[in-house]
C-alpha cells in the first residue's frame, strides 16, 4: 500500500481541511437576518399580527430605524403598528413604512409587530427591509431568493403563507381621507359678480331708457295738442257759419 509521509503529508492534510471548509462554508444556505413570523398565516387571512427580529450586525452602534418596503396586495395603509423597542415610532411612506426611534443597546436586536389589514392571495411574502444605525450604516436586506431556492446574503425576509381558507374573499380596500364638502368662497352662477364696466354699462343703458321715455312723453303731449287745435278751430268754423 503506497503511504505519503513527512512534509509532503502534512501539507496534503492542510490543504484538504481547507478544502472540506470551503466547500462546507459554500454549501451552507446564507440566512437572513431580518426575520418575520405570522401564527397561522394564510392567504387572504384579515387582521394578521406579523411579528419581526432585526439581528444586530454591529458591535460599535445600535439600531434606529427600519424601512419596510411592502410587498404587492399590501397597502400601507392596511399596516397598523403593535409594539417595539421603547420610545420607536411608526411611520407610513409611499412605498411601506418605518420604525424608528432611540438607538436600541448596542449588540442587542430590534423587534416589533405591525398588524396587516388582509394578506394578499400568494404563496409567500417578502418584506424587503432597510436597517439603520446610529452610526449611520445601513444593512439592505432586499435580495429576493432565486427559483431553484438559493439564496443571497443579504436575503430579505420571507413569509409563507398556507392555502386561503374556503370561503376567503378580499375585502374592499381600505377608506381614504374623505374631500372636503365646504362651498367654495365664490360668487352663486345665478349672481355673477360686479364689476366696473359692467356698472358702467348698466349707466348707459338706465340713462338711454330715461332719454326714451321723455323723448315719448313729448310726442303724445305735441299729438294731443295738435288734436286739440284742430277740433278747437274745426269748433270755432262751424259756429261762424
């Protein structure tokens, strides 16, 4: 039987344990590091509490905000906040929602639960999430996992939902602020507004009806004067005769 000893082994041995370390550090799936549970979710469920965990991954600041950014058939304002680390907030944007607030304790996670109105009709959910420090880094865990189940290292956070329940419909969409019903400050159609040509006009047209009405007045008194003169002197001709 053929045997390698000496230096030459040794070196064969290092060089296959390094290796067998490659190949186990590759084979291993990257986990992500923002995590997200629902108790019973399912497709088109309603009121659906979703728990998350931000794990820390810096040991010289703590966490102070997280950006979420919603997947399709889930409207920010279906998204109500539950609980999380003492003093954060929660926010709508146009595409999700932030918590944030006073820097978690460095090395410790940050976890929270918003409750969602209705989850969509799918089979999974990925709530790409944006982490930041108070030292101003930022982690991006938004890679979505590939077909064949690869995943990335920087993964976003994925929810698998169960078959919707026999029965289940969407519900209508969530009620939006309201318009305003308060009359505008503008003049009714019926009175539209005065203005100085208009007043102007109104002037002409009153004087040139008074001009009209005494223009006719003198005609009739000219008419009955002449009516009247000429039964007076046809009065007086048959008297002399």
């Amino acid at each position: 039987m053929f045997r390698i000893s000496g230096p030459r082994a040794l070196r064969l041995s290092g060089m296959t344990t390094l290796a067998l370390a490659v190949s186990v550090a590759l084979a291993a799936p990257a986990s992500a590091h923002v995590e997200v549970e629902a108790a019973g979710a399912s497709a088109l469920a309603e009121n659906v509490t979703l728990e998350f965990n931000a794990e820390t991954e810096s040991d010289k600041a703590g966490i102070t905000e997280l950006e979420v950014i919603l997947p399709k058939g889930i409207a920010p304002a279906d998204v109500t906040f539950g609980d999380g680390p003492k003093g954060w907030k929660f926010a709508v944007t146009d595409r999700g929602y932030t918590v944030g607030g006073p820097a978690v304790a460095v090395g410790e996670d940050a976890a929270y639960a918003v409750t969602v109105r209705q989850l969509p009709d799918a089979e999974s959910l990925a709530f790409k999430t944006l982490q930041t420090y108070s030292d101003g880094r930022v982690d991006r865990w938004i890679e979505l996992e590939e077909p064949g189940g690869g995943g990335h290292g920087n993964s976003a956070p994925v929810l698998k939902l169960e078959p919707a329940e026999p029965g289940a419909k969407p519900v209508a969409p969530s009620p939006t602020a309201e318009p305003t019903t308060a009359a505008p400050s503008t003049p009714a159609a019926s009175e539209p507004s005065r203005t100085p040509a208009s007043e102007t006009a109104d002037a002409a047209e009153a004087e040139e009806e008074g001009s009209n009405t005494v223009l006719i007045v003198a005609i009739v008194v000219v008419v009955v004067a002449l009516a009247s003169g000429l039964w007076w002197f046809k009065r007086r001709g048959t008297s002399a005769s």
